[in-house]
C-alpha cells in the first residue's frame, strides 16, 4: 500500500514510509490497531487493517497541515518574545487549531526550520497537553523539570518531551518561562557542526560506494548516515524543483565518465547566490539510492 514492493528496505524506508503510518494510530487515540495489524493471522483481514492505518496517516497529516498553519503565523512573535532562544505556540483559539494528536509533529517541524527548541500546546477540556523538541545540545527537562510544580504530569528524553497542566495555570506556566528561558544556554547549531567520515577523491566517487554504505545499516539516531566530502564537483546542471515555499534544488555532477543526479533538499535560494551552474563547488553528501518506475539508480544528497 505504501509503494515499497521491489525496492530495496532499508531503515530509511521504514522511518519514512512505515513507522509514521503505525505512530498515527496512537496519535489519533487508537494505537491498539496498529498492535492488530501485527497479531492478525489472516491476511486478508492484515491488508483491511493496513488500509485503515493508511488512512489515519492521511488523516495525521491533514491535522498537521491545519495545526502547522495556525502555528506558523505566530512564529516570529513568539521567538521575538523569548529571545531566539525558544518558540513556544499556543493554541488559544478555541477550535483546538493544534490537534493533541499532533502537537509533537508541529514542535518538531518548529526546530527543523528554525533550529530552536520549541513547544506546541493545545486545549483539552480542562487541561494543556503540550509537547516539545529540542537541538543544539539543550536538553529539554532541564527547563521542565524546575517547572514541574505547575504540571499534571510530564515526561520524556533528552531532545523530545511532552507535559500537561490545568489551564488556569497558564499565566503561572508562561511567567515561569519568562524566568528560566533567560536561563537557557544553547549550544553550536546541528547545521553549522557537521561529522565527516570520509573525504572521496574524484577517482574514488563510483556508484560502489553504495556497497560500503549498506555494510553501516540499519542508520538512526544513534547512528547516523555515513558522510563524505568531495572537493571540486563540476556542476555540469541545476534545476529548482517544487511549487512549495521551500523549493528544492537538482543537481548534477560531471566527473569524468561519470555523471552523478544530487538532491539538496531546501536548496533552491542557494542557485545563483551560492553558486551557479559550472562552478566547481566543494560538497558534504551523503550517498543514496534514487528508485522511478521500478529502476534504482544512485544519486548523492547534499548536506
């Protein structure tokens, strides 16, 4: 149902294709499909259950469209007020703007663009459910933990956590925060600090690098995709792609026989202002497997 037949499945695969369709079970409520689709012995009935778990994926991110609509109006306000250290957005709307469901998806999309640890809170009858994410090195119970007088419970790990509070006690969560965000110290940016496994010579650039790559699944949080550094690609094409705010950017190198198709996700303001077609540019990638219409080719994704 979610188009991997055929291709090769890998923990990249899984994170994306996969484990958000199961986590929207337990977003909307009902995690117990999700634990049906596992013990079903008949598959008829596994295909039915998949279908419903696809649907409430769909239905996950309709939610996060709404909820990360609402949110990004308040952006630039809220980290105005606490000084680029956090964003915290509130869902004071009354129409739950913010589904419950998904106020983890909107902090995390908060750190991705604007690389703060940020928060999303909702309304549920009488309480705040909120969740945060964090980077740059800030842990976020430290911050909750001298709140923790205030919450009805809360709990999480180091860069992802969630609590909740009565709403009456509002103004005493956001005056706690005015008290200890001056507090928080923030380290370099994930973006401005990037590990290099291995600088690849132009002769040494061929699609077996691929073979090493696999050797180093399954990637994730705690080991992460295998980073090269070239020096000296030649950008023999480019070409923006999406009708999005954030467009992305193709393009491709020409070393020698070979030509190789790189992704720079993001990367469409970087043409013409960073560089520009036939330039030679010094590139952090990662090595990847591009699949269309049944066929696997590789390409390189820029960092």
């Amino acid at each position: 149902i979610q188009g991997l037949l055929g291709k090769r499945i890998t923990a990249t695969e899984l994170s994306w294709n996969i484990n958000p369709a199961l986590n929207a079970t337990g977003r909307l409520g009902r995690p117990e499909i999700g634990l049906e689709l596992f013990l079903e012995k008949n598959p008829e009935k596994r295909t039915e259950i998949a279908k419903r778990i696809v649907e409430m994926n769909n239905k996950r991110k309709e939610l996060g469209n709404d909820g990360w609509n609402f949110a990004s109006s308040r952006v630039n306000d809220s980290i105005e007020k606490y000084g680029g250290k956090l964003c915290v957005i509130i869902d004071d709307s009354g129409e739950q703007k913010i589904n419950r469901g998904v106020s983890g998806t909107i902090a995390g999309k908060l750190v991705n663009i604007y690389d703060i640890p940020s928060m999303a809170i909702t309304f549920v009858d009488e309480n705040a459910i909120g969740s945060m994410r964090s980077c740059r090195w800030f842990e976020v119970l430290s911050l909750l933990d001298k709140m923790k007088d205030i919450f009805i419970s809360y709990g999480g790990h180091a860069y992802a956590a969630g609590f909740s509070f009565k709403k009456e006690r509002l103004p005493e969560f956001l005056s706690a925060l005015e008290k200890f965000v001056p507090e928080m110290e923030l380290g370099i940016s994930e973006a401005e600090s990037i590990n290099v496994d291995a600088e690849i010579p132009l002769d040494y650039l061929k699609p077996d690098l691929l073979t090493l790559v696999d050797d180093f699944e399954p990637y994730g949080a705690e080991n992460r995709e295998l980073t090269f550094m070239s020096k000296n690609l030649l950008i023999s094409d480019a070409l923006i792609l999406g009708k999005t705010e954030r467009q992305h950017l193709k393009l491709t190198f020409d070393i020698g026989k070979l030509k190789w198709p790189a992704m720079f996700w993001g990367g469409a303001e970087s043409l013409g202002r960073d560089f520009s077609k036939g330039d030679r540019v010094d590139v952090l990638y990662q090595v990847t497997r591009n699949f269309y219409n049944g066929s696997e080719s590789p390409q390189l994704i820029i960092k």
